[in-house]
C-alpha cells in the first residue's frame, strides 16, 4: 500500500515504494534538507521522516520507527527520475540558489530598503559609495509596505548622483567569463515619478570607481568610457527603458525594451547562463539575449551593481522598491 506525505508548501513525495507525485523546488548542487510530514490519514498523522542532503548525490533518510521505509537512500538519478519529475520552476530565479543555500556555492546581497540605514556624512546606503554632486534628497515612499525608497539630485539641469555598491571603490563582484558554468542574477525593481520629464537613470552593473560625476553625460545622450552592463533611461525619450552594454574604450550599445509608465514598477533583470550569453528581463520576460563574445560587451571585466540618476531639462526622481544579486562561486 502506498503512503502519502507532504513537503514543506504541499509538495507530494512517495518514498520507497512511493513515487514522485509533484515537483522538488531546489535540487542538486545546493544543499538542502525536507522535512515529511505525515498526512492526514489517520495512521500517519503523528509519523514524520527527514530528508536530508549528503554527499554521495542521494538524499539520506532518517525514519520515524512508524513508519515502514523499505530502503535507507534515495536515488535522485534513478529513483526519482530527476531529469522528468523534479524542476525548478520558469522565469527569471527559476534555477537560483536559494538563500538557505550552501554558502561556498554562490554569495548573494539583497536589500528591501527595510530599516535600510544611511551613513550620516554622505546620505548613502551603508556599504555604497556615492558619487556625484554633493547635494541630493533621500526619501521613503509614504503609504506603501515594505521598504521603498527614492533617490532625487539637487534641483537644477545636469545635477546628479551615482551609487554603486562597495565602499572602496575598488570592489567589485561579478564578471561575464565565458565558459566559466559561474551563473548570475542581478535585479532592480524600480518606478519613476514622470515619463514626459527630461532626466536620466541608470540602474545595472558598472567598473569599479563608477560612482563618479557625469556618468552619464550632461547631454544626456552618452555614459562615461566604463565597462558596463544594465538598463538605462535617457533624457530624449525618458518613456522609454533600453538595455545597454558597452566595453570601455568603445562605443555603446542600446535596445529599447520596455516603455515605463509613472508610478508603474517593473523589474529589470540580468541573467548569466554561465557559458556564453546574458540575457535581459523585464518583468520576468526575456526581453533580448547577447553573446559575451558580442565586440562591445564587457566579458571578464570586473562590475559592481550601480544605480545613477542625472536631471536634464527637469528633475529626475528613481523610486527602488528592492536590489537582489546572486552569483556562484
């Protein structure tokens, strides 16, 4: 007779003589540990079992003495069909590592602006560096839940400010090396607070010592020689969201993705396969994919997540609802 369990949010295993009946959220490499619990049949109510993580590629189980387990491991590769019946999910963090991750597997930064403390002498986030003019308003967006926050330069054409995270100016955490299996995930959710105002904003990944003035350009139609990888509004048609890349000492290179809305979020997102592309997301759709071989991509240079905001002919405000990184080791 078959017994019926349930994992963590409702997942459905069959262990021994049990077989898949759901999906696994998170698989092999990233360690991890489920916890079975009986159902609610009568004679499994108060039955529970532990599966646990090891190193052999088979997940090891500790049994309940009540409950009757025919065989001490789990097979993934055979047992339980990984390649068919486990997955992890679509979109754009489908096969991230989660939080509760190994750590010598990826390192990961996330910030939901949530009691968010800033360093008194220059009014930025603790661990960014702040580039720019001197003068710029720090804000949280009232009536919302959860921790939003908005970043506005000094009134006045061509004022600005960058921040970029790393207080050393030196720091740097992810690169795009072909071939290197180390994938990454960068996302910004943001709004803005006019689509008709001519300013400029900048949220993605740059060099080391970005954070510095006229990142982008006071014509507002260029960004200073850095290597960089994100997605940009420029003055001319502040509606409108691009992706951009460039290679220092070359030129860069832009797509229209997305047309922005006032007060409207969206998530952009950068994603390393860990071989040979990167590809851009807009609300958790690939919006367009580039080859790291592509001439004027930045592949194995050095980049640090970075956030600019610049004023043309009116102010420009950025509202950032959360930052998350993610990148394996």
């Amino acid at each position: 007779m078959k017994k019926l369990f349930f994992i963590l949010g409702c997942v459905v295993i069959l262990v021994g003589l049990y077989t898949v009946k759901d999906t696994i959220a998170q698989v092999a490499p990233y360690f991890y540990d489920i916890f079975i619990y009986g159902s609610s049949k009568a004679q499994f109510r108060d039955s529970a079992i532990y599966i646990n993580s090891s190193t052999d590629g088979q997940l090891d189980i500790d049994a309940d003495t009540e409950i009757e387990i025919t065989t001490t491991t789990v097979d993934m590769n055979a047992a339980l069909n990984v390649s068919s019946e486990i997955v992890q999910g679509t979109g754009f963090w489908a096969d991230c590592p989660l939080p509760q991750s190994n750590p010598s597997g990826s390192y990961q930064y996330f910030t939901d602006f949530v009691g968010q403390p800033l360093v008194a002498t220059t009014n930025a986030l603790e661990g960014w560096l702040v580039g720019g003019d001197a003068s710029y308003v720090v804000a949280s967006t009232a009536g919302t839940l959860g921790g939003i926050i908005t970043l506005t330069p000094a009134t006045g054409s061509n004022n600005e400010v960058e921040w970029q995270m790393g207080e050393l100016n030196t720091d740097t955490y992810l690169e795009y090396t072909a071939s290197s299996g180390l994938k990454s995930w960068v996302e910004y959710r943001f709004t803005t607070d006019a689509v008709t105002d001519a300013g400029n904003i900048f949220l993605g990944l740059a060099e080391e010592a970005s954070a510095a003035a006229d990142f982008i350009n006071d014509t507002g139609a260029d960004i200073a020689d850095k290597d960089v990888v994100g997605f940009i509004v420029l003055e001319a048609s502040p509606q409108l969201l691009l992706r951009i890349f460039q290679t220092a000492g070359g030129a860069f290179d832009t797509t229209t993705v997305a047309t922005l809305v006032a007060g409207t979020y969206v998530t952009a997102g950068i994603y390393f396969n860990g071989v040979s592309s990167v590809s851009f997301y807009v609300n958790g759709t690939s919006v367009g994919t580039t080859a790291t071989t592509t001439t004027l991509f930045p592949d194995t240079e050095e980049l640090s997540p970075l956030i600019a905001v610049k004023n043309g002919a009116a102010d420009k405000t950025v509202s950032i609802d959360w930052i998350k990184m993610v990148v394996q080791r």
